[in-house]
C-alpha cells in the first residue's frame, strides 16, 4: 500500500500539550481572594460563615473544607479532602461559573443540581472516587469537563453535555466509554491511561469543529471498527499504543486515507477491509 497520510512524525501527545496549555491560558483567574459580600480582601480560608442577600447567616463550609471563591465569586475552589461534598456552599452565590475539585470526593445524585449551578461552564472533579450515573445531568452549559486521576471504573451520564469542546478523563479505571456523538463541538477527547478495551460504533461525532485530538494511550485497545473514529473532523489527531488492526469496508478505508489524520502509528498500514468488519 502507498506511504499512508494517516501518519506524520509529530506525535499527537505534542497536540494534545498544546490544547490543554491552550485551555488552562483561557482559565486563568486573578490570584486575588474575593470576600463573599464583596466588601473587601477578607481571608477566606478564615471564613466560616456568609450572610445572604435575605439577611440570612450560613455555613458556607465545614472546618474540614477550606474552600475559595474567585473572580467576582463566580469561581469555587476546594483543595481539601471531606467526608462529603460540601453542598452548604452552592447557596452562597448565585451564577457559579467554575468548580474546581482536587481531592477525592464521591460525587452521588443531586449534589451538583443546585439552581446556582445551572450555568456552570467548567467542572473539574480531579481524584473523584464515584460519580453517579445522573450526577452531571442538570449540568447542559458545560464547555470544559476534567475527570482525570479518579477512580471510576465507567462514566456518567454525558447525553446532558452537547456544548462540550474538551472531556478528559485520563488516568481512571475506564473499561469502556459510550458513544459521544452529540457532542459536535468537541475538539478534545483524553483517555489514556486507563483500561479501555472496546470504542462503541460511531463513537466519534461529525463535529463542527476543524480539528480534534484524541489519546488514547497506555489502554487495552488491540482492534478497533472504522465507524468508531471515521466520522472524526478531516485534521485530527490519536495516540494509540497497541493498535494493530483497524476494520473498514472498503469505502471506510478510502474515507480514511482521504482524511489527513495524523497519528503516531501508521493507521493505513493496519487497515483490513472486509465486507461486514467485526465490532472488536
């Protein structure tokens, strides 16, 4: 088969550095500690209680969680491990746009649904020991979804997330993932470092996107049905590891090799046409 166009020598792990330097630019916010009332440059890993708007005094966190607002308190931060999510905190301000956690937390149903965070555009649940199935349902402005380090053997309910552009849920204990085609303006997609075995059919979706990148290294993948990733936009980027088959009929293998896909192995070279292809 003629040199394939479907690998270059610059490894996608370099676009995939890229991209996320790229997002953590866009998300960076003053390093200046917001008083809940607006009032001043209170302390607030000092702070213990907040008044509402309806003169109303709360616990906006438990002595075990010292967690931050940020930029106009529009941003919540929690660096420190508790027994349970600390939901006394959604009630203190109105239109939270980005929650941050960093320590392991099992996140069950309802205790991310608060009316407060119906306009949460980033969420990064970093070391998440559970996520319930309907945890992230109530949660459809969603553009940034971080879920790495974690130790979920299965992802949540996604089909709520449609204006996602970038998921990572790398370094976990994923097995399988499901289908993603509603979410056309995806532009990143991190898996590595789990142990997948299988992509569902029509895993990627036709995104509107120009380019996308994908990683998939250092999981069980050995074999993978074209229709999983054909649908990807024509520049993309994947990293596998282990792949060594790739099944197409033979109008798949012609849409694939028309696609100027870079990848750091040569997916031409491991194409197998066949009339009906297997569903590894």
């Amino acid at each position: 088969m003629a040199s394939s166009r479907l690998s270059v020598p610059r490894s996608s792990r370099s676009f995939e550095t890229d991209h996320k330097n790229g997002v953590q630019e866009n998300m960076k916010v003053p390093h200046a500690k917001i008083n809940c009332q607006g009032t001043g440059a209170e302390d607030l890993f000092h702070r213990r209680k907040y008044t509402l708007q309806d003169g109303t005094e709360v616990e906006a966190r438990s002595d075990g969680c010292p967690c931050t607002w940020w930029d106009d308190d529009r941003i919540w931060r929690c660096e420190q491990p508790g027994e349970a999510v600390p939901t006394q905190c959604w009630q203190v301000h109105e239109d939270v746009r980005i929650i941050q956690f960093s320590t392991p937390f099992a996140f069950p149903s309802h205790d991310l649904t608060h009316e407060n965070l119906l306009n949460l555009e980033i969420l990064e649940l970093n070391y998440a020991t559970e996520i319930a199935d309907d945890a992230l349902t109530a949660l459809k402005k969603l553009w940034y979804l971080d879920i790495m380090y974690g130790n979920i053997t299965k992802l949540p309910d996604l089909s709520s997330q449609t204006l996602l552009t970038s998921l990572d849920a790398s370094y976990n204990r994923l097995t399988t993932v499901p289908s993603l085609t509603h979410m056309t303006k995806l532009s990143f997609l991190g898996l590595h470092h789990n142990m997948i075995h299988h992509l569902p059919d029509h895993f990627l979706p036709a995104s509107s996107v120009s380019s996308f990148i994908m990683s998939l290294a250092n999981n069980l993948l050995t074999a993978i049905n074209a229709s999983s990733i054909v649908r990807a936009p024509q520049f993309s980027s994947f990293t596998f590891d282990h792949l060594n088959t790739l099944w197409a009929t033979q109008a798949q293998s012609r849409q694939l090799i028309a696609k100027e896909f870079i990848c750091n192995i040569d997916l031409e070279r491991i194409i197998v046409t066949t009339d009906n292809p297997p569903h590894p």
